[in-house]
C-alpha cells in the first residue's frame, strides 16, 4: 500500500493495542500536530485508524488567586479581624472591623459579599458578628486554590463554580484525540507501506515542464474542521446607537456633540439644580483625580442663572434660598447626563441662537456614582433629545415615544409621573421584560420648566427627555443583565452572535 508520507508514517507509530495522543504521534513522527491530525482523519476514512475524541478541561489561577495563596482570602482577614475585636460575643461596628483587617478598595467588597454566605457571621445594621465555631482553615474554596496550585485536581464542581464566579479561576476546554490501529491497519503495515512521493502545491515550473504530469497531488479533505478565527465587528451596543441615531435623524432630529468633562454650570446649574443638591455630590457624581476650573463661562447667562435660583422666575418665583456661587459652577467633572449639551445648544453657546421649531439629539456616554447590579453600570450610554416648538404638551411628548419605541418593535410603553428639578411635568418611561415579564424603566422625561428656559432666553415650550440605550437593548433582545453586553464581564459569545438589525 501506497501512502503519502504523514500518513506512513503515523500509521507506523499508532498502536492497535494502545490509544496514542496526537501530541504522542507529532513527538514520534516529527511532524506538527496539525499534519498528524490531517492524517489521522485520512487514515480513519480509509478505515485504518481509529479515533476518539474526549473534552478535556484544564484549570488555571488568575493573578487575584495567586494573591490570595499568599495571605488569605479577604473574608477570612475580615473574620479574624472580627474575632480579635470580640465579635464573637457582641456585634462591633462594622466599619472599625474593616479598619483594623487593612482591607482596602474592592477587596472589602469581596469580604463583606463571601463573610455571610461562609457562615463566618452576620453583617447586620452597621455591625459585624462573628461565629466562634466557625473554622477558616477548613474554608473549601481556599483548599481547592492550594490544591489547583500544587498540580492537584479538585473533584467538588460547586466548589470551582463558586471560584469561576469569583473569577479566582480560569477554566478552558479542548479536545483530545487519541488514535488506535484497526485490523486493518494492522494488516496493511503486516503486508508493508510504502512511502508515496506526493507533491502538495502546482508550481509554475511543473506546468512549464511538464513535470505535473507525472507526479501524485496530496488529497486535501476540504470538510476538515478549520481553526475559528474571530475577526472584529461592531459592538451591540454601538449597532444599537447607530440604528437609534438613524431613527431619530428620520423623525426630523439633528446631532449634537459636546465634551465628557464640563463644567457644573452646563451639567447642573442651569437646569435649576441646587448647588446643596444630593446628586452634585460625589456620591453620584465622579470628580477628576487632579480637580480643575473652567477657564470661562458667559457671563450674561452666568447671572441669569445665578438670579434663578436665588430668586426664582416670574411673580411667584420663590428660588431656592441656598448658597449660589460662580466657583462651584465652574468645577469640572464627568457628566452624569447628557443634558448638558441640550444647556449648551439651547443657550446659543454651541451653534448659535435657535430658532423655533427645533429637534435635537445625542447618543453619547454618561458617568454615574451607581452601584453595579444588572440594571446599572457606572458608565452607559444616553439617548438624550429635545424638541423646541410652541404650543407642546405632554401628549406631544408621549406621542414621540410611542412613535420611536415602535421603531424597534416596542410597543407597550407606559408611563408614571415623576419629580425632576428641572422639568414639571416630569414622568419616568417603563417597558416590559420579554423575558422576565418586569416592568424595566427605561427613561426619565418632562417639560422644561420656567426656571429652565427663561436664563437660556427661550421663550416658547421644551420638551426633553434622557433614554437608556442599554435598556432599550434588553428589552429588543431579552438581555437580562446588562454587564453580559457592557463591561469586562460581557459575554464575548454573545457579543459576536447577536447582530443589530435595521
């Protein structure tokens, strides 16, 4: 029997009494494993080969883990620390355990969420309990560290889940072929192979010779499985931004644009924001590392500001009786919302005065002081519009919504007032789960008040609103987490399958 060169020469290095790993065969024949694994399946479809496949995962431990292998894991410090502070017999407060375990930054995160759940203790108002029973150096998940770290296996699948999640492990899959000769294997190597002079690629000199005449071509199995190659394609998200911006420049909208970092008097002031209120804080807020002012704002707009929320708009305008100064309009920080640029266009400051009728929009990225959960993200993307006309009311305002959201086969929208400082009347947007069957908030929208429009020297009707673009994404395709789309958690499967459609 004639046979191209790899296939002889893993023929003659298979056993038919043992199963050999292509890496085996790739030692023994000196051909890469991929050469090895073509021949393997040549020689299986001509019967003389067997092969098993087998899914093999190894576990590996991230740079976090191998911290941890070093000291302890952060809920262990924590009970300790609660231990030494006598928790064991009375609750202690909670802050004073953190301060004395030199837990710091997310690793406090990580103890408080795991103390609990371990039986460590309670977490309960403000203070910490301790189990004296409880024992640490039994603790089952920083076992299963120091066995992954020695080479050892660890059996307890619920044990690496709980360390998958903790991304204190990284697991991967790949699959195993083994060969074996068959009968007929066996008789074709008793009876001899010979080794046949193949040629793998036509080249212009054997088509000027002649020589290709002559000479045997390897068969290629164009069935053979070929290695995935993920190229680069546009994220969800941006899909979804693009088709947004197309709907709205459909319905008669132009874009704005306008910077990440502005000063409090565009992202805050002159929406009547009070200087004192809880959300310019930053708790809500994020603050640059090195703090800097805005060299300048207008000053016309500057003191009509300044008079609005001093003293109000109008015959009973009352004002807000609260500490007003320039110093803080001027603090720069990261816009929690993309209302700023409505300020700046509606001001004149970016294009100019404005004449009514007027519709504008931005689908832009926005900065928020939240705590993460599957709904929230400390970044996320605003559908931000607003439509300068006279004579507007909240019917022509729902009456957009219901036409947009229709867009994108959303057609259950409902609505619930709400308070805004700076919009009366003001409602939140809410959409129904597809999944879940949840009533999703998807917006916050309302009328610009007096307050608002009169320092911008606007003097016809406002109607504004700030959509979640995420949201809005969950509720086209039925995402129930937002973190699987957005973030260093998200799903790079899901990512690559789901395509935006127009």
């Amino acid at each position: 029997m004639k046979l191209p060169e790899s296939q002889a020469a893993v023929l003659r290095a298979a056993s038919a009494d043992e199963s050999r790993s292509i890496e085996r065969l790739a030692d023994e024949t000196g051909h890469k494993p991929e050469t090895v694994t073509g021949a393997v399946f040549e020689l299986e479809d001509e019967g003389l080969v067997a092969v098993e496949e087998s899914i093999e995962e190894t576990v590996t431990l991230t740079d976090e883990a191998r911290e941890y292998l070093d000291s302890d894991l952060p809920e262990v410090d924590l009970y300790e620390t609660a231990l030494d502070a006598g928790a064991d017999a009375d609750p202690v407060e909670m802050g004073r355990v953190i301060g004395q375990s030199g837990l710091e930054g997310p690793a406090v995160d990580i103890a408080l969420s795991n103390y609990a759940r371990k039986g460590y203790g309670a977490i309960e108002s403000g203070e910490i309990t301790a189990d004296p029973d409880a024992d640490p150096e039994s603790d089952a998940e920083a076992g299963a560290l120091a066995d992954l770290d020695a080479g050892e296996a660890v059996a307890d699948e619920t044990v690496l889940d709980q360390l998958d999640r903790r991304e204190l492990i990284e697991r991967d899959e790949s699959t195993v072929r083994t060969v074996t000769l068959t009968d007929a294997g066996v008789t074709a190597l008793m009876e001899g192979v010979e080794t046949a002079e193949t040629v793998g690629q036509l080249t212009p000199e054997m088509l000027t010779s002649g020589e290709w005449r002559d000479v045997e071509f390897a068969e290629y199995n164009v069935e053979a499985d070929a290695q995935r190659v993920d190229g680069g394609k546009t994220h969800i998200l941006r899909q979804t931004a693009n088709r947004v911006k197309d709907t709205l420049v459909g319905m008669g909208f132009e874009e704005m644009e306008g910077p990440h970092v502005d000063a409090e008097f565009w992202i805050n002031d002159c929406l009547f924001m009070p200087q004192d209120h809880p959300a310019r804080t930053h708790w809500d807020q994020f603050a640059l590392e090195t703090p800097r002012e805005i060299d300048e704002l207008p000053e016309e707009l500057v003191e009509r500001v300044r008079d609005a929320h001093r003293n109000g708009v109008g015959e009973d305008g009352e004002g807000y009786h609260s500490p007003w100064t320039e110093e803080v309009a001027k603090g720069v920080d990261l816009r929690g919302h993309t209302t700023s640029l409505s300020m700046r266009y509606l001001s004149g400051n970016e294009v100019g005065d404005l004449e009514p009728p007027q519709r504008f929009f931005s689908v832009e990225k926005v900065y928020r002081n939240d705590t993460l959960d599957p709904t929230h993200l400390l970044e996320f993307f605003q559908i931000e519009g607003w439509v300068m006309a006279e004579d507007l009311s909240v019917r022509d305002l729902m009456g957009t919504f219901e036409e947009f959201y229709a867009q994108f086969g959303i057609t259950d929208i409902e609505f619930k007032p709400h308070y805004n400082p700076y919009t009366e009347p003001s409602f939140e947007l809410f959409g129904t789960h597809p999944t879940t069957g949840e009533m999703v908030e998807i917006g916050n929208s309302g009328m610009f008040r007096e307050e608002v429009l009169e320092p911008l020297e606007v003097d016809c009707d406002v109607m504004a609103w700030g959509l979640a673009l995420e949201r809005l994404l969950m509720l086209m395709y039925g995402f129930e987490d937002i973190r699987d789309v957005h973030g260093t958690l998200a799903d790079l499967e899901l990512l690559r399958e789901t395509e935006v459609l127009h």
